[in-house]
C-alpha cells in the first residue's frame, strides 16, 4: 500500500556519520492512489507494519524483527520498530507531518558502534523535521 520502490520520484536524504558507523535516509512513504484515502486515518503503527513489512519482504539478507511497531512520544506521536539485518541493527520512525507520512531509518553500519549513541541524534532528527516548517 505505501510505495517504497527506489523507481519512484520521491524525495529521500541520506545523512552520514563522520566515521561512517552510521548512516540515516528520510523519506516520504507515498501511499498508492487507492490506498491514500484510506491510509489517511489509520493508526501510526498500521503504518509503521506495512512499511516494516516492506522492509523484511525482501530476500537475500538476514532480517530479524527485534522490536515490533510502538506508539512512542507524547503529544507528537511516532511509531517506531527495530531490525536486525545481517547482525546490525536498523531503527525506523514513522510519522506524520501535515498530511504527508515519512520515516527516518537508522542505519548501524559496523556491529562496534553503541547504538544509543546515534538513536539520539535520530530522535533530534525527527523532532526538528515534526516542528519545522
């Protein structure tokens, strides 16, 4: 229901930590014509599974839910889930911004980094993009 396909035409940054241990991409998840509508109300963490799913959906890795969508934060809302592939973790927020849908993915790119170290600069991430204009 949410296209993710790299074939889109859809805005997505990748920010890049100076030792290259860590990386983050903010995207807009596009939902498809048909489900926008319905998609429009729908809880975060619906969501935050169809864009998890998307995620383990594909082959060739070892991917492992670690932890399943939550509603986190008061007042402003997100969902977030954590993933292991091939042994690093991956942490996805998903939220809302007006009427457009976006998740900012942590990327644990060597298995010696302390992963608390970045979900904070993750979760500063998030909150100015929810905040700003």
């Amino acid at each position: 229901m949410l296209s993710t396909e790299k074939k889109s035409v859809r805005p997505e940054i990748r920010l890049v930590r100076d030792e290259n241990d860590a990386s983050m991409i903010i995207r807009e998840l596009r939902p498809v014509a048909l489900a926008k509508t319905s998609l429009g109300g729908e809880d975060l963490c619906v969501l935050g599974n169809i864009s998890m799913q998307g995620k383990l959906g594909k082959e060739g890795t070892d991917r492992k839910i670690l932890r399943s969508p939550t509603l986190v934060g008061n007042g402003n809302q997100t969902c977030v889930y954590i993933y292991s592939e091939n042994s690093l973790l991956r942490r996805v927020v998903v939220f809302r911004k007006k009427s457009a849908i976006y998740e900012v993915e942590l990327f644990q790119d060597v298995d010696t980094l302390s992963f608390a170290r970045v979900v904070d600069a993750q979760s500063a991430i998030v909150k100015g993009l929810m905040e700003g204009e």
